[in-house]
C-alpha cells in the first residue's frame, strides 16, 4: 500500500493552513462560537470515522473510482451527525445545516487520501484526526474573536432557542469590529492571520523545507 503524504502538520505545504481547502467552512463556522463547537464535533466524527472505513476498506476498494467512494462515506458520516444533532437540537441543526454540507468536500481535499492509506490503519487516522483537530483550532480561534468583539456576545449550544448567550450585545458598539461578525470580516480576519503565519514561517529557520 501507499503510505500518506509526509507533511508538517501546521506549516507543510499540504497542511490545512498551507492549502486553506476549508476556507469556506472556516468562514461560516466561526461567526459564532456554537457553530465553532458543533463544527468542530462534526469535523472529528466525518474525518476519524471516514478515515476508518476508507483505511478497513482498502483490499476490497476497487483501483478505480476511489475519490468517489471517500466522498460516499464522508457524505454518509456527516449525514449520521446531523441526523443525532437533529435528535438533540433541531433548532440548532437549522443553523449549523448549511455549513455542516461542506465537511465532506473538506474532507476530500485533504492531501494525504490522494495516495492511499497505510498499512497502518491507526496511523492512518490519526493523520485524518490530526489534520481535523487544526481545522477546527482554526475556527474555535476565529470565533472566539468574531464573536465577542463583532456581535459583543458568546454563545454556546444548548437552550430552547438551540443556542444560549452568555451575555446580551449591546447597541450602538464601534460598527468597523462589528463587520467582524459578517463572512466579509471574517475572510479579512483570516486572510491577514494567513499573512502574518506565513511570513513569521518564513523567518524561521528550518521551517522552509518538507519534514
């Protein structure tokens, strides 16, 4: 079998911070800290399990047709998750639906399932856990700073409403942090924390070659 591609898990060139293939979900994910944490819950269930069944899977796995099956179970990963968050919180599933859709092309474009699985299946998905955990630091990060300065709250999920604040915004706040809150912030906020990672990665020494 192939073994997946060797690359660092915050700087290397097939990292999620390297590639931004979850750009999308990072932006609509991170508006508001509920959404960061149940993204970040479905992010673990859809890579680890798909990972798992994509690695178990493999000497029965026809040559062909491959990307397409990794995109079946992932699908079908995510659709488990939103049908149990249905169970538990329907009114919180209305909000998350949309963003949720997008796990299973996120977990297409991870690298590393291009040339297959080890011979490993742990080792394996831990690559997939490992490459799931920095995307959803990535967005627990971000929301932490969307929300409490662009909306002036923190929420979390749970409550009749699907999601509990933990303290009311207020009005009248400074509106350039507030476009904080909105995909367009969002994307500004992203974009100059990509900047500024990759060129203090450049600075350091021994950071510029594959590990």
């Amino acid at each position: 079998m192939n073994h997946p591609i060797n690359s660092h898990l915050f700087w290397g060139s097939n990292s999620p911070l390297a590639t931004l293939s979850s750009t999308a979900l990072i932006i609509l994910a991170s508006s508001r800290f509920a959404f960061a944490l149940v993204a970040s819950g479905a992010l673990l269930w859809v890579y680890v399990l798909s990972a798992l069944v994509y690695a178990l899977g493999q000497p029965i796995m026809p040559q062909l047709g491959r990307r397409a099956i990794l995109l079946f179970t992932a699908s079908l990963m995510g659709g488990i998750f939103m049908i149990l968050l249905g169970i538990l919180n329907p009114l919180l599933l209305l909000g998350c639906g949309f963003f949720l859709f997008l796990i299973p092309p996120s977990c297409m474009g991870s690298r590393f399932y291009e040339t297959g699985p080890s011979d490993d299946a742990a080792e394996f998905c831990s690559q997939a856990l490992s490459e799931a955990l920095m995307i959803c630091i990535i967005i627990l990060a971000l929301a932490l700073i969307r929300e409490p300065l662009g909306m002036r709250t923190l929420s979390f999920p749970g409550g009749s409403e699907g999601i509990v604040e933990l303290f009311e915004s207020r009005e009248g706040e400074f509106i350039p942090i507030r476009i904080l809150s909105v995909s367009a912030g969002g994307l500004l906020l992203l974009g100059y924390g990509t900047a500024l990672f990759r060129y203090f990665r450049e600075q350091s020494s021994g950071i510029r070659e594959e590990y």
